[in-house]
C-alpha cells in the first residue's frame, strides 16, 4: 500500500513539473502580463482562459488511475491559479474547461471531479474579487490549494456512489493529492508573484531613471541661469589685472563672485559664501547678488551699500540661511580701495615692493541675512604697483589632503609670495592647481572660488573695458 502511495506521488509530481515548465512559458507572454496588469482585453482574456483550460486537461491526462477507476491528477491547480491571479471570469473559464472535459471521460467520479475544476476555478476568482486583486501570498496558495483539495474530497464524497468505492477512492487519494496540488500551486505562485515583482522592480528603475534624468536637466538649467549670474569674463581696468576661478562643490553652489562698474573711475569688487551648499544655496546667492548690485549703484559707500543690501536680504531670509561677503570699491584714479567685511575670509594683501610684506584685510562686520541692523566697519588701503589682493571663500583654505589636512590661509600667502611675479591670472590659475595637487584627489567638500587683484608696474594699460 505505501509503495502505491509513493508511486501515486512520484507520478503526480512528474505531471506537476510539466504543469511548472508550462506555467513558466506561459507567465512571460504578452498576453497573461497584460492580465496581471488588469488590462483586460476579450483576446488576452480568451487566450489566458485557453491556456490554463489546457493545463486542466493536461493535469487530467497526467494523473494515475486508480484500481477503483479513479483518477488522481492536478487538474484543478490550473483553474485555481487562473481564478487567484487572473479573476473570476479566467478562474471560471478554465475551470468549467477542465471540467467538462472530466465530465466527458465519464465513471463514478466524474461528476464530482468536474464539478471540483469549477469550483477551483470559481474559489480563486472569488479569493481575487475579496482581495480587489491583490495578490496572495505563497503560503496563502498552499493552503488555498490543499483546501480544494479536501472541498474536492468532500464532493466527490457526496455526489458519488457507491460508498465504499468512494471512500477508498477518498481514502487513497487525498492526502497525495492535497501535497502535490499544495506544492505545485506554491511553485507557481513563486513564478507568478517573482515575475510580477520583476515587472515592479523594472518599472521603478524606469521611474527613477526618468526622475533622476528630470532631475538632472533641471540642475543643469539651475548651473546655467547660475553662471550667468557670474561675470562672463573679468574687466578690463586702467593699471589692474583681475583673474578669477570658481568652482560648486555640487552642481551649484553658494558662492559668487562679482565685479560692478559703479562709474568709469569706480568699480565695486564682490565675494561671498552662501551658507549651504547646491541648489538652496545658489537661490539665496542669486537674490543677494541682485540686492549687493542695486544698492551698490551710485555714490553710495561700501558701508551704505551693504548695509542696505542687508536689510532686504535679511527679511527674505526665512529659510535660515545667511551670507558672509567681502565688498570692496577700487578707486582706478587714486589707487584706493575702501571696503567692509561682513564675515567672510579676509583676503590676502601682498606688498610687491621689496619687503615682502603681507596683510590680510580685516575689518568688523558679521554675515548678511543674520538681523535687519547690522555694524560694519568701513577700511581704506592704498595700493602701490605691482600689489596683489587674493579674494577667496573658506573652500580654498580649508581644502583638505587625505591626511584631513587643511590648505590654511598660511600656504595660501605663502604660495602668492612666492609666486608674486605671475599675471592675475596666471597666479589664480597657479593658486588652483596647487590645491588640486595639495588635496590629492580627495573630493571637493565645499564651493572654491577666487579672484585676483593685481596693480599693473606700467602706466601703458588700457582704457577701461568690460
């Protein structure tokens, strides 16, 4: 007896690898993904419907006849998969498929065995409309799958006759097929439910992609409307050289530097460091810009232009953020600058005439946007030829190496000395690349932007341009 069992079982999970292999093929079409996606159309509908119909009649050409005629096969996990995965009219129509033609092949079960096809069929789309198509679990399938099974034993207990040849056939037969419909209905399942997260891991990679392409084209846009806030190249003045650098630690940045031809004689010379970095940063930085330049027109002072500037920036600063700037204003006849320093690195002095001396450029102030009213002290250097200014932000100096070592504003002076006989620009693009080599490859934690201020030696230079 238990070598029949064993061979019963062995035979039904042979058919039930066949069934798996076809479920498998028939899981990747066209047609049975539009159905997992509920986009029901009459032909995928009919053809899914076909398809699972077919594994019911194979499930019952599979299976193992019983000495008492019976069959035992799978013949209700196709319509029961179909009902769980494809809903009611799928689940019925493969059940009443596989269940007529069990009814055709006739004996003393058929009745009760067909109609179990249909039930399946009916119980899975049943199981689909409570859940509103969700999907169940796998273990949830087993269970479902081997309660058919005892449903199926239950039927067959009371439609059929005679007694004693159904209860042996019951008997013999249930638990073999409760195990092998229990396991491949989980099998399947997997398929269904590993394909369907396949299809959702897939569509948010897409979603991602496209988000992270939006993204990125409105970063771009961001980094252009940016750069055009920047100089698109420096001025050229009367006996001064500029040049410039910057670079966003991000895409955009916080920091800026400008260059504001106030009258043909005067000229205001901006840098400031938005606290933050990326997109937030460059808003702010955009709006102080536009205040710094509107207030700066005129006759007014270093102080009265930043402290102006202040009260605007201050009652947009909502959001918290603040500005440190360094506002100088280059008188190109006397050779005086007269500027504030409201928070920012002072910028580095170098005195060209022999002695070597440096200085930096401090004065009192704290940063824009902090409170309405703020006390900036207002300072005069003169400039003699060959003098060099270094205008920086704190992303210059405290570059670090992969010793967490900061560049420091000490190697930067150092560096100017050293290299004092350069061009503007030649000394900016000097000052540049020995950071990059200082810093080793180590990435950019902070927005790096300079300018150089230089008196030309000769009284040849050009007129002012722009």
């Amino acid at each position: 007896m238990l070598n029949y069992i064993g061979n019963l079982a062995i035979s039904l999970i042979l058919t039930m690898s066949v069934i798996i292999l076809a479920a498998y093929l028939i899981t990747r079409t066209h047609f049975f993904n539009e159905v997992l996606e509920r986009h029901y159309t009459f032909k995928n509908c009919l053809i899914t419907i076909l398809c699972f119909g077919a594994l019911s009649i194979f499930g019952t050409y599979g299976g193992v006849e019983l000495p008492t005629s019976a069959i035992a096969n799978l013949r209700d996990l196709g319509p029961l998969i179909a009902g769980l995965f494809g809903g009611p009219l799928i689940g019925l129509g493969a059940g009443l498929i596989g269940g007529i033609h069990r009814y055709l092949m006739g004996n003393f079960v058929a009745l009760p065995c067909g109609l179990a096809s249909v039930v399946a069929g009916f119980l899975g789309g049943l199981i689909f409309y409570i859940r509103k198509g969700q999907h169940p679990k796998i273990w949830q399938v087993a269970i479902i799958a081997a309660c058919m099974e005892l449903i199926h034993s239950g039927l067959t207990l009371v439609l059929a006759t005679p007694f004693e040849k159904v209860w042996e056939t019951v008997k013999n037969l249930t638990i073999p097929m409760m195990t092998a419909n229990a396991i491949g209905s989980s099998i399947f399942a997997f398929i269904i439910i590993n394909l369907v997260k396949e299809k959702k891991t897939a569509a948010e990679k897409e979603k991602l992609r496209h988000e992270l392409e939006r993204k990125q084209v409105e970063l771009d846009s961001a980094r252009q409307i940016q750069i055009s806030f920047m100089p698109e190249s420096t001025p050229i003045l009367q006996e001064f050289q500029i040049g410039a650098f910057s670079l966003p630690a991000l895409e955009v940045g916080g920091d800026y530097y400008d260059f504001i031809p106030i009258t043909d004689e005067r000229w205001g010379l901006v840098i400031g460091d938005v606290s933050g970095k990326g997109f937030p940063a460059a808003l702010f930085m955009a709006v102080s810009r536009t205040c710094v330049r509107a207030n700066a027109m005129g006759d007014a002072t270093a102080f009265e232009a930043i402290t102006k500037a202040n009260k605007i920036i201050s009652q947009d600063s909502s959001s918290g953020m603040f500005i440190t700037l360094f506002y100088s204003v280059l008188d190109l006849k006397s050779k005086k600058l007269r500027y504030v320093n409201a928070g920012h690195n002072p910028p580095i002095l170098f005195r060209n005439n022999g002695s070597g001396n440096i200085r930096v450029l401090e004065a009192k102030g704290i940063a824009l946007g902090v409170m309405d009213d703020i006390v900036l002290e207002e300072l005069e250097v003169d400039l003699a030829p060959d003098d060099i200014i270094v205008f920086y932000t704190d992303g210059v100096t405290e570059a670090n190496n992969r010793r967490k070592e900061q560049f420091g504003q000490p190697r930067l002076a150092e560096l100017i000395s050293r290299n004092s006989h350069l061009s503007a620009s030649a000394l900016v693009d000097k000052i540049k690349n020995d950071i990059m080599d200082f810093t080793q490859g180590e990435p950019q934690f902070d927005d790096f932007t300079l300018f150089a201020l230089k008196v030309s030696s000769s009284t040849n230079s050009p007129t002012i341009k722009t």
